[in-house]
C-alpha cells in the first residue's frame, strides 16, 4: 500500500473504506451507547493510561461494539490508577481501578459484554442503614 | 512523565477544562541555539495574574476531586532541568499558552515519545474541539488541523481502525520527512 503522507491520500482510503462499512442499526446517541472514560490525569497518564485507553478504542472496535471512548480528568483515585469510568445504558455508572491491558480485556468480555461483574471496582457511592 | 507527548497529553486536559474551543500544540525547532519549544496555546477561560503565579504550584488546583496539581510542576521541572524555560501566558476570556524550552541536546531531554498517537487520541476523544497540530523542523514544516482533517474523512467514522491507522501514519511520515526531533 502507498504510503499516507496528504490530506488527499487520507481521502482515497476514506472511500475505501466507505464503501466496506457494514451501515449499522444503532444511531449514534450517546445514551445509547457504552461510554468508556479513561482517567487521563497526570497520574493516570504517569500509571499507563494512554496504553489503556488505546487498547479499549482497538478492542472495542475489533469486536465491533457500540462505545464512545473519552478521557476524563483526575477523578481523585490517584493510587489505583490506570482507572476506567464504565458507563453501560441503563446501568449507573461503575468505575475500575488498575486497568491494564489484560483488565480491560476481562472488563470489555466480560462487564460491557455479558454484565457480569470484574473484581476491582471502586465504589464510588453507598447506602447505609440510615438512608 | 517519560516523553514530552505524556506532558503535552497532560497540559492539555487543563485546556479542555478551560472551556477551549482550539487548541494548539506546536513543536518549534531550533538546532542553532540547541532549542525545542514546546507550546499548549487555548482559546479557554484563561487566567489573571493571580492564578498564573499559582498554577505551577503542585499544591494548588481548581478542580474538586483532589488537593494537588502536578501537571504543570513536573513540566516545568523537565524543561528546566535541561537548561530550559517555562512560561505561562494567560488572559482572561482569551486564553492560555503554555510555553516549555527545551535544550535539545541535553542528557536529560526526555525523548518526545508517541506524539502521532497522542494526537490522533485527542482528536477522536474531543473531536467537538479544533486542533491544531504544527511541528517546525529544520527541514520543513508540518501542520495538522482537525479541521481539515475530518473534512477529508467526512462519511466515515474516524474510529474505524483502517482510518485510525492512516491518520496515525500520516502524521509519523510526515514528521520523519522533515526530520523531526524524537
């Protein structure tokens, strides 16, 4: 394959690919799909969380899931970083702590695909009895 | 922080924070005084006086979550640490530019690391923001609007991992035929 180096090469591949595009049922709203935000702070980013953040745009792509992948700022657990904030429709949002590569696997196969729940989690809020 | 794309990745969330609606990030090269110049420039909220002398300040930040800010610290610290500079220019209602000198040839140069990626990155996370992305080098000059670029794509999401992969490769076969820093 030729080398991409223009804006203009960028467009022969566009129509390329547009044309291999499955056209998918699900419109693009955001409350529709999974949301995925990845902690890109000065410590996340320290701890390896662009790596994360990588490996979730590929994965999810390759397994052709509906996700909008984000970063977020500092979301104040600095010491479990890389952390991921899952947000799944219909489901309150959970958020992970020490995401690697092999973590987010466990996490996309296993919580977005089937909802089932992946040790690690951070609880971000509680009831007690008072409440 | 390894390379000078992780600061960039860093500084650059404070210009999202701010409300930006452009942001630049530019690599100016200068092998005569043995000088690269990093710069994160926003059209954000901006900062006076006040806030500027505080921002570099580990333990000041505006968000709510923790109580310390180490972005801006740590590369103020790698720039100087080569023989460099830091500044922070910044206008309320304007925006900000935040400025790192770094001596090329100094042992503790961070290398720039993965900036393709970096950039291709930001442009998917916050593609509702403009960047603009220009690296000076002695052999030429590259520049890189999102603009621009997703003009080029219109019709196809810039997610898709064939579109990911050309953008990332263009923007590194750029920056090697001008001989960028690495």
């Amino acid at each position: 394959m030729n080398k991409i180096k223009s804006l203009a090469d960028l467009q022969k591949l566009k129509e390329e690919v547009r044309s291999q595009i499955r056209l998918r049922e699900n419109s693009e709203n955001p409350e529709q799909l999974v949301q995925v935000k990845v902690g890109m702070a000065t410590c996340g980013i320290a701890s390896g969380a662009r790596d994360t953040m990588k490996f979730f745009v590929e994965e999810l792509e390759r397994q052709a899931i509906d996700a909008v992948v984000t970063q977020t700022g500092c979301m104040g657990f600095c010491y479990a970083e890389p952390t991921v904030e899952i947000k799944i429709p219909g489901k309150e949002p959970v958020v992970f702590g020490f995401v690697n590569r092999q973590k987010a696997e466990e996490i996309i196969n296993q919580y977005i695909k089937k909802g089932k729940m992946v040790d690690g989690i951070i609880p971000l809020s509680f009831k007690t009895i008072d409440d | 922080m390894k390379t000078i794309s992780e600061h960039i990745l860093d500084i650059v969330q404070n210009s999202i924070r701010a409300n930006s609606t452009l942001i630049e990030i530019i690599f100016e090269e200068n092998k005569l005084n043995d000088l690269c110049i990093v710069t994160v420039k926003d059209n954000g909220d901006g900062m006076d006086e006040e806030l500027v002398q505080l921002a570099v300040d580990p333990f000041f930040t505006t968000r709510t979550t923790r109580k310390t800010g180490l972005g801006l610290s740590l590369l103020q610290q790698h720039a100087k640490q080569t023989g460099g500079f830091f500044e922070i220019q910044s206008k309320q209602g304007e925006g900000t530019a935040v400025r790192a000198g770094f001596r090329i040839s100094s042992i503790d140069r961070q290398p720039v690391g993965d900036i393709a990626e970096v950039i291709y990155l930001l442009m998917l996370s916050h593609a509702e923001i403009r960047w603009i992305f220009r690296h000076q080098a002695e052999k030429g000059i590259f520049e890189l609007d999102s603009e621009e670029m997703l003009k080029s794509i219109e019709g196809v999401p810039l997610k898709h991992h064939r579109i990911r992969d050309a953008v990332i490769e263009l923007i590194r076969n750029n920056l090697d035929e001008i001989e960028a820093m690495k």
